[in-house]
C-alpha cells in the first residue's frame, strides 16, 4: 500500500479555466480538494486569452435578450459535427445553463455577453455570437491571490508581472476562480508541483505522484483525480511522434509548461488517446526570439505563398486560417503577410504579443521596400506573381467582392474591419507605400488531443470501459469538436462544462 504524504478527497491538476472550474465545484459540495499546478503561476493558457467562453443558452444570453437556447446550440454542433460525439454534445449543452447558474451564485462569478460570431455558416449559429465573458476585476478585490494569476502573454514572456491596472480576460477568469475556490475554506493551492504519475490500486486510481521544490509527495485521492493540464503543444518530441503540425516555439501556451505530463500519466494507468495530432491552429506572426504571436482579427494586406499568391480569404476565423496553413503546406515554412503604410508600419491587425514594427525590421522578419517589387526582391517571391497578387487584390477592393476567395462576405470577416469607405470593409487596398511583408507561421492555442473520456469526464480504457477514480477536461482530454472550432470559448466553454460534470461525479 502507498505511503501517502497529503490526503483529499479530490485531486485537480492543472489550474486553468477548466481545472479551477472542477476544483471549486468540488469544493463547494463538501469534498476537500487540492489543485497542483506545475509552474509557481495559476492559469495556463487560459489566463493569456480573451475568455470568451462557449457556454449557450444560459441565464447570461436570456440577461442579454439573446435568441439563443439550448436546443439552438445543439442544432449548430449537430450540423457542424455531425453525430461524432453526440453524447458529449448533448451533454455539454445540456449542461451549461445548471453550470452557469451555479458559478453565478458565488459573488466572486460574474459574465456578460459579449459580441463575438460562432466561427461557421451553419444551421444553429448565431451571427452575434453566443459566448459570455467574465467581468474585469480589480485585483485590490482578491488581495494576494492576484499575485498568483499567470500575467498577460507579453508581459509573461519578458519575464514581469502584471501590468498596472484591471485583469481582464483570462486573468480576470483566472482571479475570480481563484477566489471563489479559496473562498469555499474546502480548497488548498499548490504551485510548483509536478505530477509524474497516477497512483493505481485494485483497479481503481486513489491518488498521485508529484514533485514539490524538489521533494517527492504521495496525495491521496478518496474520490478522483481529475487531470486539466494542458497538452502536448510545448513538447516538440511528442508532436513530432504524432504528426502535430507546428512547433512547440509557435505555441501560444506558458513556454515549456503543456508538455503532455498529464496525458503520459494517464495513458500509464491505462487511459485511450485521440485525436493527438490535432490543435486549436491559428496564424502566428514570427517574432524576433523565434515564437510566434497569435494573430487575429486581420482588417487589411493580404497572405501569400513561397510562389507570391494568395491560397486562403485573410479574414478567416484563425483555426480555419491555421488548417488553411497545413493543407497548402505552409505549416513549416510559413508565408508571407504583405501590407502598406497605412497604419503607419503597423500591422493591419491584432498581433499578442504586439511586437514594435522596428524590432521586427531589425530582426528580419518583418522587410520593408519602396514598391512591391522592391519587397518581392526583400523576400525572394516572384516579382511578376507578387505584383499581380496585390493589383488583383486592389481591385476587388474597388469592386468590393473578392472573387478569388470571397473575403468580407461571412459576418465573421468583417467583425474587426473598420468602414474605409468602400463596398466592402474587409477589403482595402494596398496602395500606400513603402510597403512590408511580415513573416507568418502555423500556430496554436494548444493542441486538443488527449485522453479519452465519457459525458463525465471520465477516462476511458481502449475497450470503452471507464478507469475508476481518473478523470480529464480541457486541453488533457481528446475534445469533442474534432477537427473544428465552432466557436469562440469553445476550449474554455466544454472545459469547465466536462470538469463540472467531473466533480459532480465525484461527489455523488
């Protein structure tokens, strides 16, 4: 029998949207849980996002007058995913509503509908969008806990803490679960605690392994374990075993944080995996260190290839701009994003982090020219092919339909576009010199492969039966959407829904 050093009743590993979401749960009904997190930070990736958070038809969108419902939402998953998955689909929907209500019912939990599209042209979408947002928090109003809070992705990576001012976002998710998780006095926190392994007995897994300040610890688990820690998007040498497209430098995940521990763990104890060469892609713009930003919301320039023409409509919602990367085979070589002076050097679009332009000038990934054929020399695309890429463009801005990939027609295209006067807003012309191209490569949010799991949560073995006592949310979990992205706070929304349903499990 194992020797155990701590004794809980839930164990949670991870802390980000979805771990902190089934630690609280499982706190607020009676059972003494303990969440470990790898690094000295709370939050994951999902303190570096916007926390739009795909939970629909619950008591924030009928606040907000939406004409959204739970049966809305399923007939949107239904027409885009099909029948894979339909249990798990019908659970998560079935379930947010209970799940909101519940989280609003703390003081520390508040959302608000934000605008933002569902992703796809699909029977069910909502062209306003369905997805909810915490509040911004004042972090005076959590005390010494906003110090936990993983900063924003930029001020992350050089090293500091949080700017000055309000946590928004991510963070602001991030602070208020923390608080409300502390709050029940049912709940500890431990940072800089490694888990290596589930403890099995007699089948069932009572327990872990970890490293704290280089010391080994034995936690008991009575009732679970529930592993939301991220995937395998910060570990070159497992992306590469299964065919992950992109690099772990490109991931928008805590450098070397998500390195798959979690997802090794389980398949140790006998857990299925799925889907591990899969991720949440996006576009990201190369940075002078060798990462990459996460780009968005593109309001001008166009993409090329190795041969200076255009292969997707720029406006894509980012996953499907990522999977539009790998199927022209532009996942390691990156392309080409080429734009005027119109925003003074600037990039038309949402770069996090946000680069000075004059860094990237002086690095060489961005490169600047008087004319297009002076950029086309800069960069060693086809003068002719560039030149033509660019007037072709040019005038299906005049016209206002780009008749090559029809930019600016989906609602979603348009989303980030300001009026420039013409026909369409997505589409502006490059004509104001001198002109730049800024190198692009296939990123990712964090991969979406994992352990495979039931309506519950629970892990799975290779014959369907469930692993008592082991269960998986978030980005550790093969998630249900597959090969699509249907929304914005999809991986937030069907983490903290599955680590919902997980802790409920456990307690009843």
């Amino acid at each position: 029998m194992t020797e155990w050093t701590d004794e809980y009743d839930v164990v949670v590993v991870g802390s980000g949207g979805g771990a902190l979401t089934g630690a609280y749960t499982a706190a607020a009904n009676g059972l003494r849980t303990v969440v470990l997190e790898k690094t000295g930070l709370f939050g994951g990736t999902s303190s570096y996002s916007g926390a739009s958070i795909w939970l629909p038809g619950t008591q924030v969108q009928e606040r907000a007058r939406l004409p959204d419902s739970t049966e809305l939402a399923r007939t949107y998953l239904r027409a885009l995913l099909g029948d894979a998955e339909a249990e798990r689909q019908d659970a998560y929907v079935d379930t947010t509503p209970a799940l909101v209500a519940f989280l609003e019912q703390n003081p520390n939990l508040e959302f608000a509908f934000r605008a933002f599209p569902d992703y796809y042209k699909a029977e069910g979408r909502l062209d306003t969008g369905r997805s909810i947002n915490p509040l911004d928090l004042d972090p005076a109003d959590i005390g010494e806990l906003a110090d936990l809070v993983r900063p924003e992705l930029d001020q992350d990576r050089r090293g500091k803490g949080h700017a000055p001012g309000t946590l928004i976002g991510g963070r602001a998710l991030i602070g208020r679960l923390l608080a409300a998780v502390t709050g029940t006095g049912n709940a500890d926190l431990r940072p800089n605690t490694d888990v290596t392994e589930v403890v099995v007995e007699d089948g069932r897994v009572v327990g872990v392994v970890a490293t704290h300040n280089g010391n080994t610890v034995r936690i008991k688990a009575n009732r679970g374990v529930l592993m939301a820690a991220g995937g395998i998007e910060a570990n070159d040498a497992a992306r590469a075993e299964h065919g992950t497209p992109g690099r772990a430098d490109w991931s928008m995940g805590p450098i070397g944080a998500n390195t798959g521990d979690a997802i090794a763990a389980g398949v140790a104890a006998g857990g299925a995996t799925a889907l591990l060469d899969q991720a949440w892609f996006c576009p990201g713009v190369a940075q002078p260190d060798g990462t990459a930003a996460f780009l968005v919301g593109i309001r001008g320039g166009i993409v090329v290839d190795a041969a200076g023409e255009r292969f997707l409509n720029e406006s894509l919602p980012y996953d499907q701009f990522g999977r539009a990367m790998h199927a022209h085979d532009e996942s390691d070589s990156g392309a080409w994003m080429i734009f005027d002076s119109r925003e003074g050097g600037g990039l038309p679009g949402i770069s996090i982090p946000n680069t000075a332009p004059a860094d990237h000038l002086a690095a060489g990934t961005w490169l600047q020219a008087d004319t297009i054929e002076g950029l086309a020399a800069a960069t060693g695309l086809p003068a002719e092919a560039l030149r033509a890429s660019v007037e072709s463009f040019n005038g299906f801005a005049k016209t206002g339909v780009d008749e090559s990939f029809h930019r600016g027609e989906d609602p979603y295209d348009a989303f980030f576009c300001p009026p420039n006067g013409g026909a369409n807003s997505a589409l502006t012309a490059i004509e104001n010199g001198p002109f730049f191209a800024a190198r692009i490569v296939l990123s990712d949010l964090g991969c979406k492969g994992g352990l495979v799991t039931d309506v519950d949560g629970r892990v799975l073995r290779a014959d369907g039966s469930a692993i008592d006592g082991l269960y998986a949310a978030g980005n550790t979990s093969a998630s249900l959407s597959g090969q699509f992205y249907p929304g914005p706070g999809v991986p937030l929304g069907t983490a903290m829904t599955f680590s919902y349903r997980a802790a409920l499990h456990m307690a009843g």
